[in-house]
C-alpha cells in the first residue's frame, strides 16, 4: 500500500511549558532562533524519509509564542533553501485578508526558487485578532466555532475567499487578466498607462486610447498552474468539502471522529462525482493526525502531553477546536484534555505497536491516501520529535505493509528542464 505524508509544523517558539508561561515568548529571540533550528532538522529529516511536503501556517501578533508563523511563504522559501525534494506547503495561507495578486505572485516565485515543489494551502481564516486587523482594508472577518455571528461573518469570509482565490487562478492561467467583482476591479479603470515598450512588448495591457486594459504577474508559476497541488486544511464545513471536490482541491479532515471523517469522505465523494471525476472512495482528500512514536506508551504520552497536547488545550480550544473531537450526540462540554485528544483519535501516540493498531484502525475505517501529521516543535525537544519521524517510517510503516508516496509535479510546456541551480 503507498500512502502520502506531509508535515505541518505551525512552527511554536522554541521554549518549553514551563518558559511559555513566563509569558511573550513569542518575541524572545532566543526561543525563535531555537525554533528555526529544530525545524530545519525537522524538515531535512522529513525529506529524507520520503514525506512528500511539509506545510507552515499563518497566524499574526502572536507573543503568547504558540504559532510563530507570520509568513508560510517566506518561511516554505526557507525550507527550500535547505532541502532539494520535499514539497513546500501552507496550511494555509488565511486568504480572506490577504492581497491576492500579491500572494498569487509570492507563491509563483515560490515554485521557482523550489524549481517546481510548491503546493499552495488556502484557509479561511478563524483568528479574528489577525484576520479583522491585517485584512481590514477588505472588511474581512474571522469565522470560528465560539463566534456568535458565526453565520454572517461565515458569509463574508467565504465570499472574499472566493474571489480572492478567483483571483489567484486568473492570475496564474493567463499571460494577461482582468476581474471584476464584487470587491476588486483589476485593473481599476481610468489608468494611463500608453509606454511605449508596454505597447511593444506586452500587446493586450494597453487599450488603443492607451489606457490599462488587462494585468498579468511575472513570473509565472514555474508548474502548470492546471497541476498544482490545492489544499484546504482544518475543514469540516460541508459548503468547503463540496467546494474543494469541484475545484480539485484536497480538504484536510480535522475530525478524527469515524461518523464525521466518513460523512465529510462521502460528501466530497459525492460532489467529485457530480463533477465527472473517478475517485475510489477516501481518494482525494487528507486527514491530519497528531503521530508520537516512542520506545513505550509512556514515554509518547509524556512527548505528546509536552508538545500538542499543551498547545492545543492552551490555545486552540478557545476556538472550539474540540468540536472536531465530538462524538455524534454527544452533549455538554467536550474534555480539554491530552487524554481525551488520544482517546478520540487525533492523536497517535504509543510505541510502534500501539502506533500501529491505531493507524491500522484509521486505514480499515477511512481508506487515507494522505495524512498529515501535525508535528509540536517548539515545546517538545527535538531530537524525541525526530526519534518518533524515524520510528514512524522506519518500524511503524512497514508493519503495516506502507511505502511513502510523493507527488509528482508537471511544468510548464515552454520550461527547457534546467532550473537556476543548475545553470
């Protein structure tokens, strides 16, 4: 059986529990210059076992030092500069308050300086301290699960999602655009713009009363923007699952709960069909897990208690991540606990038997050609988050009959094959 893995690091500040508590870890140098160091072990490790990506997220004004990750492009740009293989992802790039061309143009210069590994993650956005403030300009707002407006702030969010992802498309499949919609003109109307070497060598951008008629980025995406990798990551929403099947893109399952994974599976499956696309059922979409691999259940439990399931039960069930552990019916609070983030099945964590019977228990039921593992550095030490990865892929996949898969990527026609390290 071959199956895709690819890393999600968020990245957190390299500082234990006990030094977060102290508080603004996140602008302490030393903690941040500690955690580019354990993810560059982390992301090199991960190219040499065969991970196909490793994936960063976007989170802004973050001191309370949890996720330091302003910008998954810069820092997926980092990553490539280390490594020659892996894919760089994002999980994902919070769309709604963000400039589309400017972020179609990063992401196209991206997969050039990777030479054709970027796959590009598109989330919507559930921070409102980040998205209200840097996406202000465009009135975007948050949409999260304690959100009181939830169900018009849903509305806006996805509407300038949509058309910012639009955008980005226009942007990447055509020499010259132009848009409009409801939220952006591109180009504005009423621009001069009669240069001569634009009339010469960019026919089309001028109108013949020479003004701006169509925009275009440069450069291109190096990869045939057609076969570029879509991920839509920390989704349950059945309006982005059925989105997500008809633009080809892969939503990342957040609930491990088997009656929620599965209804999200037949949904995209559903929608995928409707399109006219063959898929076996499980194909298309990923799942994130937390996995910790350790010498006995103990020691995991002890890592992973230090490392997500610190981060998650300080900060993401303030979000209502734990929504995405209820059972079917189930009533009152969800427990804010590490044991209850195993008991339910987002996180994996035990020796590589017990790793095992759980990842053997997630195949039976969910059929996954791609998980991502959701991996704590910052809190945890290092080299106990690498002895896990090695486990994982040295013991724990073969005694289940797994060999590690990776994406292939398609270039453009006019690409000669020589990328800029080689010339």
């Amino acid at each position: 059986m071959r199956m895709r893995m690819g890393g999600f690091l968020l990245p957190s500040a390299g500082a234990t529990p006990q030094e977060f508590e102290r508080g603004l870890a996140g602008q302490n140098s030393n903690y941040y210059q500690q955690s580019l160091a354990d993810c560059a072990r982390l992301v090199t490790q991960m190219e040499d076992l065969g991970f196909d990506f490793v994936a960063f997220t976007e989170h802004h004004f973050h001191l309370e030092g949890l996720e330091v990750s302003n910008n998954p492009v810069m820092l997926g740009t980092w990553a490539a500069m280390q490594t020659k293989k892996i894919r760089i992802s994002q999980m994902g790039n919070v769309l709604p308050a963000r400039n589309p061309i400017l972020l179609a143009e990063d992401l196209a210069m991206l997969d050039h300086f990777s030479q054709g590994r970027m796959s590009a993650g598109f989330a919507r956005g559930y921070q409102a301290r980040h998205v209200m403030t840097v996406g202000q300009k465009m009135n975007a707002v948050s949409t999260a699960a304690n959100d009181e407006a939830y169900m018009e702030h849903d509305r806006v969010n996805r509407e300038l999602f949509n058309e910012h992802f639009s955008i980005i498309k226009k942007a990447w499949h055509n020499s010259m655009f132009r848009h409009e919609g409801k939220h952006w003109s591109i180009p504005p109307s009423g621009i001069k713009w009669d240069h001569p070497a634009t009339i010469h060598m960019a026919p089309g951008m001028v109108s013949d009363e020479g003004n701006l008629e169509q925009v275009g980025i440069a450069p291109l995406t190096l990869q045939d923007p057609s076969s570029i990798e879509l991920f839509i990551p920390f989704t349950m929403s059945a309006e982005t699952i059925e989105w997500s099947a008809r633009e080809r893109a892969v939503p990342i399952i957040f609930s491990p709960i088997e009656e929620q994974a599965k209804g999200a599976i037949d949904l995209y499956h559903s929608a995928a069909t409707d399109g006219g696309r063959t898929l076996d059922w499980g194909q298309g979409v990923g799942h994130f897990r937390e996995i910790v691999v350790a010498d006995t259940d103990e020691e995991a439990y002890r890592i992973m208690e230090d490392g997500l399931g610190y981060i998650w039960t300080r900060w993401h069930d303030w979000f209502g991540f734990n929504e995405a552990l209820r059972y079917v019916g189930e009533k009152g609070p969800v427990p804010n606990t590490p044991e209850a983030m195993r008991e339910r099945g987002f996180s994996i964590a035990g020796s590589v038997d017990t790793v095992a019977r759980g990842l053997q228990q997630m195949i039976d039921r969910l059929n996954p050609e791609l998980i991502v593992p959701w991996i704590a550095a910052g809190p945890v030490k290092v080299d106990k988050l690498l002895r896990s990865n090695e486990l994982l892929v040295e013991k724990v996949l073969p005694k289940l009959g797994i060999e590690l898969d990776q994406f292939a990527p398609s270039f453009r026609k006019d690409f000669d094959g020589n990328g800029w390290q080689a010339r």
